[in-house]
C-alpha cells in the first residue's frame, strides 16, 4: 500500500477523499488516557427516556420491560405540511413541502447501558424492534424512505446517556440514500451483480481492511473511509431491508453489531461515540435488486478518548481527508474483536 499522498474513490456516493499516510509514520500514537469511568445510576429519576418518567411533552413512559418506542415529542418532520408545492417559483429559489415520523427507540430500561453492554438477545430485540417500526412506516403511502440511527456520546450531539436510537422516516429519499440509489443501480446495469457484494467478495478475499465477519454479514474500514476508525457493515447475501434478514442473519447482524461496538469501546479505553445508521432500501414502492442493507459506524475519534479529528478547513472547503490509512485502522480494530 502505497506510503504516499493519494485519493480514493467512494463508489457508493462518487466522491473522493484524500489520504495522506506520510503525516503518521505510525498507525496509532498510542496515547492512553485514565479510562474516565462515569458511573450511571441504573435509574435516573430526571431521565426523559427512563421508565415510568414523564418526558417534555408531559407524556409518561410506561413501566417497559425491553425495547420501547414512541413519538419524538420535537419532531423534525410533521404528517402534514402547511407548504403547497407552488408552480412558478425561481429555480434558484425551489422548496418543497416535506412529511414524515419521527420516533424515539429506547434500547433497555436500563439507564447506565449501552449496546455493546447488551447479551445478543437483546441486541436482536433492537434489531426486532427497529425491523418491526420501518416496515410500518415503509408500508404507509406518505413514505418513500425510512432512516435508522444512533447517535451515541455528547460529542456526537447525543442530548442523553439512556440507550436509545431515532427513526425518521420521510416522504422524499434524503441525499446520502439517494447518492446510494443511483450508484447502485448504475452499477447494477453495469456489471449484473450488486455494487456491495461484489465489494464484500473483494474485501472477504483481501480481508487487509476486515473488522470481523461471520455466515451474513462483514465488517470493514472501507477502503474510501473518511473517519479514521469509521467502519461499514454489511450483508454479504441479497438482503435489502432488516426485514429480509431471517432468524440466523438477525442473530448474526446482532453479533456483529456488537463486535464493533465491543471493539470500540477497547480502542480508547472510553464508551466510544459515534454516529450509526442503517442503510435500507427505500421504500418507495419499488423493487431494489441493486440495494444491499449495510450500516456506518461514524465515530469522531481519533488518537484518544479526548483528540478528536474535525471535518474543518480543507475538508469543509475541499474534500475530506484523513491520515491513517483505512488498513491501518482496521488492523488496529482487528486486533481488538474478542475471537
Ligand atoms: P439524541 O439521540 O440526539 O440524543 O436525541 C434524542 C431525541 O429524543 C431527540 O430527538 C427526543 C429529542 O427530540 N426527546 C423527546 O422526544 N422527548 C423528551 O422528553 C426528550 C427527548
Ligand atoms: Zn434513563
């Protein structure tokens, strides 16, 4: 692998991102900071998320058990927009009304856990629940796109510690998925086969970039990674949704699940933030050959549990950059999944 300045393709949204592994002689500094353990109570009585507390909107969460769903009392998107689709308007000037849901999926009554502290049953749980909420939304005729995502630590924005996840589900497909779309099919046409299990294929025989894998799905620091340990996960079989994944792959996606999350939370000795999401086909009423469910791990960490890196300068001007090379992350990473 070259030790020079270059750029890397993403065939998934046909953007670049520029590597410079001559900035770090070493892959990893090494610098270890006291684990800073904070210690959560198992219940927190100011929690808006903990069972049986009532939550900003004056709503009170059931006595639950497992997983537990309901509306995001702040919604980003409402069921109805006041906004008509107006004609004559500047192309330099275009808006269009947006709907949608917006939900709330807690992971556990548990207040002081987080996923990678969750048996594989429980992981499946989420996995269930998070299955069974986007093909209710999916299913309804205002929505062509449903988007799963986690949010984890303050310094992803996460407003609360209490395992929880979002659902937004929307009635146009938003940019990444569109990105996505249009290279998948594209490549589809191409080449006859989907863009993601060809890439698995590639990435299972080189197996330089691999985190972990198992019979349904790998995990990888792709090879057009942006964040220093950001990692992808994905299908290695035609599945499109959650819901394709039979009870095998859901215990499989549940174990992998938490091998990068277990390994993430070694890397810097600290509950590693990130933000994840679940990348399914739209919902959109057609048919989605090309598309193959996979998810982002986004975590802005970058030497330690406090240097974080910042997509600033060159990157907000130019195009992103990073320095360890997605091998070298993923060697690290490796090493760190419990066998
Ligand atoms: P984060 O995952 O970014 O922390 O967001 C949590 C969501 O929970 C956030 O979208 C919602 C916020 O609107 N929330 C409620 O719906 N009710 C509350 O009482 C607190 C938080
Ligand atoms: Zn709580």
């Amino acid at each position: 692998m070259s030790d020079s300045p270059h750029r890397r393709f993403n065939p998934l949204t046909n953007e670049w991102v520029l590597v410079s592994p001559q900035r770090t002689k070493r892959p990893w500094l090494g610098q270890v900071e006291e684990k800073k353990k904070i210690d959560l109570p198992y219940y927190d009585p100011e929690c808006s998320l903990c069972p049986g507390n009532t939550r900003a909107s004056g709503n009170v969460n059931p006595a639950y058990k497992d997983t537990f769903v309901f509306d995001n009392d702040f919604s980003a998107l409402l069921p109805e927009s006041s906004l008509a689709k107006s004609a004559g308007q500047h192309e330099l000037l275009r808006e269009e009304p947006e709907t949608g849901y917006c939900k709330v999926v807690c992971f556990s009554p548990r207040h002081d856990l987080t996923l990678p502290d969750m048996s594989i049953e429980e992981v499946e749980l989420v996995l269930a629940t998070w299955t069974n909420e986007s093909e209710a939304l999916g299913a309804r005729e205002d929505i062509s796109y449903v988007q799963v995502f986690e949010n984890k630590g303050a310094m992803m924005g996460c407003s609360n510690p209490h395992p929880h996840s979002q659902i937004w589900a929307n009635s146009t497909i938003p940019n990444e998925p569109a990105k996505e779309l249009a290279s998948q099919t594209e490549y589809l046409r191409q080449h006859g086969k989907p863009l993601l299990l060809d890439y698995a294929k590639l990435e299972l025989e080189s197996g330089e970039r691999l985190v972990a894998a198992n019979e349904d799905f790998i995990a990888v620091v792709p090879f057009w990674a942006v964040w220093p340990f950001e990692v992808m996960v994905t299908a290695t079989r035609p599945l499109h949704r959650l819901a394709d994944c039979d009870a095998k792959a859901k215990k499989n996606l549940a174990a992998i699940m938490l091998d990068v999350t277990k390994c993430y939370d070694r890397l810097f000795s600290v509950s590693f933030p990130y933000s994840m999401g679940f990348h399914q086909a739209p919902y959109d009423g057609k048919a989605h050959p090309e598309w193959v469910l996979h998810s982002h791990f986004y975590p802005p960490l970058l030497r330690s549990a406090t240097v974080r890196k910042f997509m600033v300068g060159y990157e907000l001007m130019a195009m992103p950059q990073r320095d360890i090379t997605a091998e070298s992350a993923a060697k690290v990473l490796r090493d760190l999944v419990i066998k």
